[in-house]
C-alpha cells in the first residue's frame, strides 16, 4: 500500500518531484521539472511514461515510485487524506 502522502516523501527523497494536474485527472511525478511519469488520480492501474529517464537508476525508481501508487487501491491510496475528516 502506498498513500500519496508515502509517494510524495519516497519521490522528494529520491529526488524527484510531484504535482497533480486536476484539470487532467494525473498526479504527475517530476524530474528536473519534466513530468516522467503520470499516474491516473481516480484509477487503478493506470500510469504511464512520459518521457525517458537516461540515467539507469532514476528510471527504475521512476517507474516502481509510479507503478506502486497506480497499483495501490483507491481508498488505501488517499487514506491519509481521509482521516482528516
């Protein structure tokens, strides 16, 4: 399980960035401000590159970063935002 608050933290570590583009329905994850990966916000499963990543490592983290949120349940995924309320 991973949350996105979990996938922020794992990204910033590692030495990325996120953002989420609502209008598009993506949380994108970032890398020197191009977007490598985008993650649907409202499906499972979904996540697709976007741009290549020529350095070996930071391409593998990339793509298990993305895989694991886009793979991650929906309730499970925003469970951190749900206990605000």
């Amino acid at each position: 399980m991973m949350t996105v608050k979990d996938f922020n933290h794992n990204a910033e570590v590692k030495g990325f960035t996120t953002s989420v583009d609502a209008k598009l329905g993506l949380i994108l994850l970032k890398h020197h401000d191009t977007t490598v990966w985008a993650i649907a916000i409202h499906k499972v499963g979904v996540a697709s590159q976007m741009a290549p990543l020529l350095e070996l490592d930071k391409a593998i983290q990339a793509q298990a970063l993305a895989e694991a949120l886009a793979n991650t349940d929906l309730a499970d995924r925003y469970a951190d935002i749900f206990e605000l309320f």
